[in-house]
C-alpha cells in the first residue's frame, strides 16, 4: 500500500518527502521496523516514541509520522508531522486493514463494571441466534469458536485492527467489545465505527493512571462523544453518571433502569445461589445469574440486542439459558454445606455489589467469610475502601495477596488494614500466602457459610517481581474441596 493512500484519514499539517512510496508495514515499536516499513512516533506512559525515530530508520523505515519533526533528518525518508500520533495510529491502522469496522457490526461495552460479562454474554447471545461473531475481551478474544488469549482489556490499535480484520475475513457479523478508559484516552479505539456504545456504572478505578475520578469519568464520555449519529447509547439510568455520558453524543439515546422508567426497565422478583427471577419490560423470565448487579448486566444484554433489531422474544428465550463468565460469581459447592465464590471484584463497587448479592440470598441463615487483596503498583487510595467494604459486609474478612507486581505484598495488606481501624481484631486476619489464606477460610465456614474469594476471578497467575506464576483461585478451591472428600 502507498503511504498516501495509508494517510487518506489522517490530517497532516507538514509533510517532507515523498507520499508516492510503497509501505510495507507499519508499527510503533522501534524494535519490530523492518524494511520499507512506516513508524509511528507515539508519546508513551513509558517512553516517548519519538526517541527512536533514528532507531527506526537504520532498521530500515522509510517515512516517520510524529509529532515533533527530528532536527536531524535523513535523505529518503518522509517525514508526516501529525497533530496528534496516537490518534493517527489508530487510523492508519485501521486502514491498513481494510477499515473492517466499517464492515462489522462492532459494539463497545465501557464502565466500571460489568464490561466483561455483557461483552461475552452478548457474544452468546448472537451466536445463539446464528450469526457469526466475534468477541474482544478481558478474558479471551474469540473469532466465532476460536479462542485467542487475550493480554488487556482493550488491544493496542495495530493489534485490535489486525484481530477485527481476522473476525471480517471469518465472516463475522457481530463483535462485542470491552473499552477500557486506558484505550480511550490512549486513543487506540481511533478510526473504529461502532454501532453502538453501552455504558454500565461508574466507580473509583484506575487513578494510578488517570489521577482524578473526573479524568477517569470523562475518559469514558469521550467514547460516547465520539459514536456517530446512526449508532446507539445505550447507558444505565440508575448510575448518577449516566446521563452525563449522553450528554453530547449524537448517537440514538436509549436507558436501561431497575428503578425508573426506562427504555428497558427490569424488575426482580427473587434471587438464590441458582440464579435470579425478574422481569424486563413487564415479561418474566428465570436466570442462571444472582445479584442485582447481574440484573443490570442482563438489561443491558436485552437491550442491546433489541437496538440491534433481534425478535425481543426470541432474545429473552435465549437470555434464560446464558451462563456465568469464567471467574464471575462463580460458584462451588463443599462437601461440609458450604458455598464458595470466586469473583473478579476488584474495585470497592464491585466488591459491595457481590456482597450485598450473597447477604440477599442468605437472609441471615449463614456467615459470610471474604479473602481479598488489592493489585500492587496500582491506585492505593481504594485499598482501605477495598478492606472496609469487605469488612462491612462480612462476617470475617482475610487479606491477602492478590498480584503484588513489584511491591511487598505486606505492604500492600497493611495499606487496606487502615480501612479496619473500626474492626473488631476478631472479624479479621491478615494471611500474606493466598493459597492459606483461602484454605484458612474454608477451615473456617460451616455448613450454609459463604466464602467469597474476591479480586482474580478468571485470572490463572499471580504477578510477583515481574514474573506470572501459575495460579488460579478455582483450581485452590476444588483442590480443597477435593482434600476433605
């Protein structure tokens, strides 16, 4: 492809050289420029792109797009200077690719919480209706029944469009996708068309990235700002900020609401371990899903299903039969009576939400028992409300390690021990070991007991100094469970 033809959705304000050159691949990692390829300056969270411009042509790139032209600047290379190269990065890339977006149904699923179950059970939820979809996820990325690991919530911009090309060549219909704030503001969703755009809650999350709630917020308007006027939004009417995301968008308005009259208004009539009778739009159906958080998940599934014109009846058949997410309140039974869940919970509001789910279905006839921990090198200012939430709501609270990264994992539990000073020293313990200290609940719970394992969910790893060991909290519990059969 030539390079003006890579640049015919991207404004350049300077260009020196020559746009009639063939390109032979575009990448904005210095270390990946072979020949005749095109580099992409992006100022980075880590390093700024634009330090290896020089790096990038000895390994053979013939243009640069940047920012900031070098001073010193090579005979034979053309140089693009851009307004912004994070943004033009997602637009090259997406016309590299053969803009596929443009020729799939893509929605994006944004918020707190709840992204990863709506995405994947909208990608159920299609592919029981027949058509061939396509799934970008926390958990695993999926091109109909092929399953791609998947490393963040959202690809980098060259990695997304190069999988969304993959799901068009796949003749996929649908794709549902999980937008992080981080790929909104780092603009990797740049040059996508979506369809549609949902919006779940809003709570504390990610502010060792965005330093301010309101940035954090705001990042994730900028999605619905930029949906386009045949699309939809959709967003949960109950959540303050969810007015605040239609605010300036130009796609179809639509609300979804367990409390107020709404485009899409649920109800729930009774919830237990086995899931949840409610009804949507005034029609009754039975879920395999528990909580009032799950219910607004389901609401916004529905919802999103009818906006794409899918038989309303027919969507909620299928949406009785869908089940849980991998790691989302998934539930294990003991040998001695009593039930253990593990659950990605990992911000305060999403910890609050299962615990308030599990106290509605106990009503009083059994304790609840939580193990959490919270992530290193991450926002520290949740991890006293991590462990006071927990405590609040529990009947005995553990914490324990969770992804350390590269701080002390005692550190970390003695930050969140500072949301205990109103705990009682026997409500609590403090196990360093995540392994005993899930064991150590166990020991402890009786017959009608709860065990909440909070914050890994799906995850099979722990991140210690830098290295992922294997780990995966499902496999601790049947593994204890199997121990005293």
């Amino acid at each position: 492809m030539e390079l003006r033809e890579l640049l015919h959705t991207t404004e350049a304000p300077e260009i020196i050289g020559n746009l009639d050159i063939p390109i032979e691949g575009i990448h904005c990692d210095s270390r990946k420029i072979e020949p005749e390829f095109l580099f992409i300056a992006v100022p980075g969270t880590q390093a700024d792109g634009h330090s290896f411009i020089e790096k990038a042509i000895e390994k053979g790139a013939k243009a640069i797009v940047c920012q900031t032209l070098p001073e010193n600047r090579v005979n034979g290379v053309t140089y693009v200077r851009v307004k912004d190269s994070a943004e033009t990065l997602g637009r090259i890339a997406s016309v590299w690719n053969g803009e596929p977006s443009k020729h799939l149904t893509l929605v994006g699923v944004t918020g707190t919480n709840g992204k990863t179950t709506i995405a994947t059970l909208l990608y159920q939820m299609f592919r029981k209706l027949g058509y061939k979809t396509g799934l970008l996820s926390t958990v695993c990325n999926y091109i109909n029944d092929k399953e791609l690991p998947a490393d963040h919530t959202t690809p980098d911009a060259i990695e997304l469009n190069n999988l969304l090309a993959q799901m068009l060549n796949a003749g996929c219909d649908y794709v549902f996708m999980e937008v992080s704030s981080h790929a909104i503001a780092q603009k990797r969703i740049a040059g996508l068309k979506f369809k549609g755009g949902i919006f779940t809650n809003l709570t504390r999350d990610h502010l060792d990235y965005h330093l301010t709630f309101e940035a954090y917020r705001d990042a994730k308007k900028a999605f619905f700002d930029g949906l386009p006027a045949d699309a939809f939004a959709l967003t949960n009417k109950d959540d303050k900020n969810g007015g605040f995301m239609l605010q300036n968008t130009q796609a179809n308005k639509h609300t979804y609401s367990l409390l107020s009259l709404a485009d899409f208004k649920g109800k729930i009539s009774e919830s237990h371990f086995d899931g949840t009778e409610m009804s949507i739009n005034g029609k009754e159906i039975v879920t395999q899903f528990v909580g009032k958080f799950n219910a607004y998940n389901l609401l916004a599934v529905y919802g999103t299903t009818v906006l794409l014109e899918q038989d309303p009846d027919e969507a909620l058949l299928i949406l009785s039969t869908l089940q849980s997410v991998s790691g989302r309140f998934q539930t294990f039974r003991s040998p001695e009576g009593y039930t253990a869940i593990v659950d990605y919970a990992h911000t305060p509001d999403a910890l609050t939400n299962v615990l308030n789910a599990i106290r509605e279905v106990l009503s009083g006839k059994g304790n609840i028992i939580t193990v959490v921990g919270c992530g290193g090198n991450r926002d520290k200012g949740k991890r006293p409300i991590m462990a006071k939430e927990a405590a609040r709501l529990s009947d005995y609270v553990i914490l324990t390690s969770d992804n350390p990264r590269f701080e002390e994992p005692e550190d970390i539990i003695r930050d969140m021990a500072e949301g205990l000073t109103e705990v009682s020293p026997q409500k609590s313990l403090k196990i360093t070991d995540r392994r005993e200290a899930i064991r150590t609940a166990c020991l402890l719970a009786q017959t009608n007991d709860v065990v909440l394992i909070a914050g890994k969910g799906h995850e099979d790893y722990q991140e210690v100094k830098g290295i992922k060991h294997h780990f995966d909290d499902r496999e601790i519990v049947t593994a204890i469970f199997n121990e005293n059969k």
